[in-house]
C-alpha cells in the first residue's frame, strides 16, 4: 500500500458553493493534478503547490472531503493528516484537495520560535482558534500551556476625542466592517479581522467571552458597557454569521485607558507595503505614522519588531532560507558550472558554514590577477547572525576582485582552517607561490603555514597599528599618541632598512616600552625593508572596501537571497568593468599608465652612468645615487621590486639604452591582462527561494537537511563598535593641576603645596 501512488487534483482559486441538499461543490479556479503516495512530506508537497499556484506555503490552508461526505471539509495540516487522508481514500486512485490562502489569518501570527505553535502570539483584542484548547467562558484567554506566552506588549490607543483624532484619516475606511445583524463573513478569521478594524476606527478596546471553532462571543472591555456581538456558523455551510450585536457604547472611550493591544503582525501588515518601497523605514518613523494614521501609541522595541516580521513577510523566512540551502548550491553549480558550492552542519543539522566560489572568479583571479590575496571577516546582522570571511583579490587597475567568500557561524581558528582549505582546492592550479595579507592572530598564521605551502604573510597594518594604539592608550597624550601611529606606518611602507631604523628610532625617542612592541610585533611579516612576498604596497587587509560595502547592504537578508544579492554585485561589477576596458587604447591600465608617465617625466631630471661592475648594471644620479640592475629588474630604491613598475631610476637606464620602459612592467598591469581577469561572466540563479526539482545527480545532496544556528540576534539595534583608527584618536584629559593624564582638575587626588606668603 505505501507504494500506491494516487493522483492528487489540486484546485485553487475558486470557490464553495451550498448546494440544496447542504452539500458543497467547487467552481471556478484552475486544477493541477500530481501524484502523491505515503512517502510525501507535507512540506514539500506544500512547497510544489506554491510554486504552481504562486502563493506562499506559510498562508496556505489544504483541505479535502472525506469519501461520502460532501459536507464537511478536512484540514491537511500535518504529516499525519496527509497519512490520514491517503489511509481514508482506500482503492481510490484520486483525491481532491483545495487550496486556500489565509491571509487574514497569517497577518495576526508572529514569527515565534519553532518549538511553539506557529498559531500562537494574539493579543487581547485577537485570539485565534487553537485546535484542541479550551477557552475560558469569562476571561476570553486561551488555556493551552502553548499559548500563554504567546501574548503582545500592550500597544496604546489614542482616545476618539483626541488632538489626534483627526489625523487618524487611515482608520476611518474601517468604520463600516462590523455592520451589524446578518452580516456573513467566509471564515472566523475573516471576522476577527474585520473586527479588529472595526474597533480600532471607533477607539475601543474589547474582550473574547466565548472563542472557538464554532462561536464567538466579544463584549466591550469597559466595564459595565453594554457593548456586545455574537457570530457563529450558519448550518450546513462554511459561512460564519453576526447573529446579534449590541451596537451602542456607554464607556465613551473610556475602556481604552485600560491599555489596547494589537499584534506586532497586525502592525508589521500595516507596513509591509511603505517597506517595500522603503527599506531603510526607520521604527521612530513607523511609530509616528502608526500613531497618525490609526492612532496606535508604540514604543521603539514593538516598531522595531513589527518592522522584523514585515521583512519577513517580503523577504520569506530566515529558518526556510537555511532548508534551501542544499538546493540553492545546486543551483549555483547548475547555472554557473565550475563554480564551487558547498556547506556543512553540525551533529544536530544545524548550519555550520557555507563556501562560495563563482567560475567566473575563480579563472579571473588564475588568469589577470597577481598571485595576492586579502584575507578579512565582518560580522553579519541578520536574524542568525554569523559572520563572512572574504579571500579577496586586486585586479590590474586596483579594483576589488572578490575571489572566495563564506559564511560561518562564528569566527574562529576552526571555522578560518577550514576557509582556507576550502580556498586551497580552489585555486590549487595557481602554481606561483602566494601571498596573503591578513590579521596577525596565531590561529590564522599557523592555518596559512599549514594550508598553503610556503606562502607569505602579511600582517595588516591597520590591524597593528589598532593594536598599538589600543595598548598605549592611556600612558601617552593625544600628540605623542599620534606622532608614535605616523612613525609606526612610516617604517612599515618604508622600502628601505635605512628608513624603517629612522623610523623605530623616532618611536624609541618618545616610549621605549612602543620601541620593544613594535621590534617584538615580527616586522618581517609587515615592514617592505623585510617582507619577502609581494605585497605591491597594498598593506591593509581591508583592501576590499567596495565588496564590504555590498555585504553591509544584504547582510540582514536570509542567508540564500543575502549571497545571491552579492552575485549580483559581482556580476554587474565584471560587466561594467569588461565594457570599460573594451575602450582603453594604452597598454597598461589607467592607473599604471598614470604612475609610469609621472615616473618619466622625473626620469628626464636624472643624470645616467655606466657602473663600474659593466654589464646591465648602472649608476643614477639624483638626490641620492641609485644603482640598477636592468636585466634583473632591480633598483637599489627598491620602488621597483616593491610596485611591479619601474621606478624613475629604471626609466632613466632605460630610455639611455633605448630600451622601452613598458617590456619591463609586470605583466598584471597591462590591459591585455586586465581584460583576461573580466573575460568570463557569473549567470544568474532564477528561483533563489524555491526548492530545485529532485534529480538522481542531486537527490543525495537535496536529501540533508540544514536547520539554522542555535545563535539568533538579540532585540534592538545591533551596536556598531568603529575600529579606532589614525584619523580617530580622541584627545587624552589631561589635569591642569598635576599635569597627569585621564583625569582633569576636579578630580585630582594631588595636593600641591600652597604658596607661601611673605610678611
């Protein structure tokens, strides 16, 4: 019997009608017919019909009829109902099933944590039917133990009366809702929001007395007001009904000062259109248009929460993001082929990391870009958290080239081992040996050692310079902290030993304790006068602050659309770059070009010698004489061998020799080069939200299932610390009594001696 297949007739868009003999019937729509046996899961079931009918899983009701019965219909909502269902059919070889949207319904449930009922989270003012749980006759509270917890901050209403009653324009469209006797609704949750309206536009707040799937009983909160409705089912149909209502008030508002509360799904509905059109729709700002146009009172935290769950409601769900995860790499690898996708989870299926390597960016980097990589993180802020580690690349003009990113739980020597692993098998093909520029912490320096094979590392110099910063603060005044960070960068970018000693002995003169941190900080993995890679003076691991920028603007998206948003910057960044270079007529690029012309035309000032020692070598003289080393690309400036280009020096040996100052340029900077690293696309991945249809090549890795983090964001606005950087130095207090810094006149706990008086 569980390899029966039964075709399911899936219809969608119409609508019930009563017959005579109080049986219903179906009309209108369209049908989708699909097969269905014991071994299909609710949710992918659910998830195709979304896809055939356009709509959304979270707001879709299934229902059937038993067999003989055409009068009552059965809700599908659960593994076993669908069990159920096939088990009810017998030898039949069809079932139909309706799908119906309950968007009214959905609007009034929060987003709350798995382990509760998704039909939890109402307010006072709308408490929703829980299947199964009784309803207190006088107090209108549900008593399932699921559900107490459930319950909204009380939101504010402005009494009718007001100063602001005639600014509550919004409100008004709702005073015709409830109209009173006779009036017929399609379901109870149609009628809990029609009079959830209702009560907002006539500003009272109101009670459930009695509440479940066959009546509802509402009284006036105020105490005493004779203000009341009662709604049930009419036989033998779906229809639900006003069969009394009390339509007088005798609070005069009165019961609005007891505090009114509305659902932050409610408010987050209200929003979800004026979100879409404006991301940035601040809380301050949803809280003073909730209160002018319906005359809610909210505070910043329930704006804040309301604006969450509309997010969610344009943007899906973070938890379903993290279940599409096996499906969205498929993608990637299906529409970009070569690329490299793949993640892990932990014991209990939770996310654990995600890697991302695009075709495209992979050939570029092996074809046009220098064998330079800049390793960063930044946190993410989405409702999970999680942080993006970055390999990072700089093509031949000094653009960003995003080469490898991932997306990691947390940031640790474990998760960085693992990035660079991953980065490894990558771009393994790249036979020249490599060089990083990264934090300096000791995880990362032993990952790198042991990943790559004699690779170098160069500690970023904001990093250490941050450090230094940070470990003096308090023992120096602002001047002395500043000239100790200028003397600091000054002998990390200076080319030469004598330069770099200058520089620690200027230290040295202000804090012999900076002179021992910098010499113990290993310069020969961030000096130019030691450093053994080529770093092409590009010393900062930020180097990439256009891909940051691209992450800061997707990093609360759920993790599937937040990487496909940061495909497409990618993507339009090779595009645009691919069409600018199709027009440069030079052979290097711009910002080479530029540098090498403003190199010759200082070369035109220096005086050239043949050196003693003969052979490609020869003396320049300037306001120093250099020596250079034409045939080994050598100059004793070492501008040279640090940048790629020759220096003014080199030029001047050249154009003495005639030799063309070009031919001696690496082969990174020129156009040729530049265009190879643009040459391939990154294709879009249609669909990034639905599942990928199950194929036997990907039927394995479609078969793991990925739940989110254990971590989750905390409420309010996530706390943006700023790195303190040269430019960022705040000024030390410095008393005016005993000349000691971090702390001023007031409270010193020096006593001077007063001054004496003569007789």
């Amino acid at each position: 019997m569980d390899a029966k297949k039964v075709i399911a007739i899936c219809q969608s868009g119409g609508e019930f009608v009563t017959n005579k003999d109080g049986s219903l019937s179906y009309s209108g729509g369209e049908a989708y017919a699909l097969d269905i046996d014991h071994q299909t899961q609710l949710q992918d079931f659910k998830s195709e019909l979304a896809d055939m009918f356009n709509c959304t899983t979270d707001t879709m009701t299934l229902k059937y009829f038993l067999p003989g019965n055409k009068k009552t219909l059965i809700t599908i909502s659960k593994d076993k109902d669908l069990q159920r269902m096939l088990n009810f059919l017998g030898d039949s070889s069809t079932a139909e099933i309706f799908i119906m949207s309950e968007e009214a319904a959905a609007r009034n449930v929060s987003n709350m944590p798995a382990s509760r009922s998704s039909r939890t989270t109402v307010s006072e003012a709308v408490v929703p039917v829980v299947e199964g749980a009784d309803v207190a006759a006088e107090t209108g509270t549900v008593t399932d133990q699921n559900n107490l917890s459930a319950y909204e901050t009380p939101l504010r209403v402005v009494p009718p009366g007001s100063s602001n009653d005639t600014h509550r324009k919004a409100a008004q469209q709702w005073e015709n809702t409830i109209t009173g006797v006779d009036q017929r609704f399609n379901s109870f949750s149609e009628f809990r929001e029609a009079l959830h309206k209702y009560s907002i536009a006539h500003g009272f707040a109101y009670r459930y007395k009695k509440n479940d799937s066959h009546r509802v009983t509402v009284k006036c909160k105020s105490q005493g007001c004779p203000w009341r409705i009662y709604a049930s089912r009419l036989s033998t149909t779906q229809l639900v009904c006003i069969k009394k209502m009390h339509a007088h008030h005798t609070c005069e508002g009165a019961a609005v000062k007891a505090g009114y509360r509305a659902t932050r799904g409610w408010v987050g509905s209200i929003i979800k259109e004026k979100l879409k059109v404006s991301p940035n729709y601040k809380p301050k700002d949803i809280a003073s248009d909730i209160k002018r146009e319906y005359g809610i009172q909210l505070n910043y935290s329930q704006a804040w929460r309301a604006k969450e769950i509309a997010r969610e409601q344009l943007q899906g769900s973070y938890k379903e993001a993290y279940t599409q995860l096996p499906s969205f790499c498929e993608k990637i690898k299906e529409t970009n082929p070569g690329s490299v996708a793949t993640f892990t989870t932990k014991e209990d299926s939770s996310f654990h990391r995600l890697f991302v390597s695009f075709h495209a960016c992979i050939v570029g980097f092996q074809q046009g870009c220098r064998p330079l990589i800049f390793l960063d993180s930044t946190p993410l802020n989405s409702k999970y958290q999680g942080v993006l580690l970055s390999a990072t690349a700089a093509d031949g003009n000094d653009g960003i080239f995003p080469v490898a990113f991932a997306v990691v739980d947390a940031e640790t020597d474990d998760n960085w081992h693992w990035f660079l692993m991953e980065l490894n098998s990558t771009i393994s093909s790249t036979s020249q040996q490599m060089t990083f520029v990264a934090d300096f912490n000791d995880g990362l320096k032993k990952s790198l050692a042991e990943v790559f094979d004699k690779c170098y590392h160069g500690y970023c110099v904001r990093h250490l310079a941050e450090k230094l910063n940070r470990d003096l603060k308090g023992q120096f005044s602002h001047e002395a902290r500043r000239f100790l960070i200028n003397d600091f960068y000054a002998a990390a970018y200076s080319p030469k030993l004598e330069g770099f000693q200058r520089s620690v002995e200027n230290i040295k003169g202000i804090s012999p304790d900076a002179y021992n941190w910098v010499i113990q900080s290993e310069p020969d993995h961030w000096a130019n006068a030691f450093f053994g890679g080529a770093r092409y003076n590009l010393m900062t691991s930020g180097f990439g602050q256009n891909f940051y920028s691209w992450v800061s603007e997707a990093n609360e998206l759920p993790i599937t659309q937040m990487i496909d948003v940061l495909r497409g910057k990618m993507m339009e960044s090779i595009y645009t770059r691919r069409v600018e270079s199709n027009q440069w007529t030079t052979k290097l690029t711009p910002l080479r070009e530029e540098k090498l012309q403003k190199e010759t035309i200082t070369a035109h000032t220096l005086q050239v010698s043949m050196s003693p020692h003969g052979g490609s070598t020869f003396e320049v003289h300037g306001e120093a004489v250099e020596i250079v080393d034409v045939d080994n690309w050598d100059c004793s400036c070492r501008a040279w061998q640090l940048e790629g280009l020759p220096c003014c020096h080199a030029i001047a040996v050249m154009e003495w020799t005639g030799r063309n100052p070009y031919d001696y340029c690496s082969r990174y900077f020129t156009v040729e080069s530049y265009r190879s690293t643009f040459a391939e696309s990154i294709q879009p991945v249609p669909d990034v939200d639905k599942p990928l249809p199950l194929t036997e090549s990907s039927s394995q890795a479609l078969s793991v299932t990925v739940t989110p983090p254990p971590t989750r964001r905390p409420p309010g606005r996530p706390k943006m610390k700023q790195p303190e950087s040269l430019d960022m130095i705040k000024r030390q207090l410095q008393c005016s009594n005993c000349k000691g810094l971090g702390h001023n006149k007031k409270t010193c706990k020096t006593t001077l001696p007063l001054p004496s008086i003569s007789s």
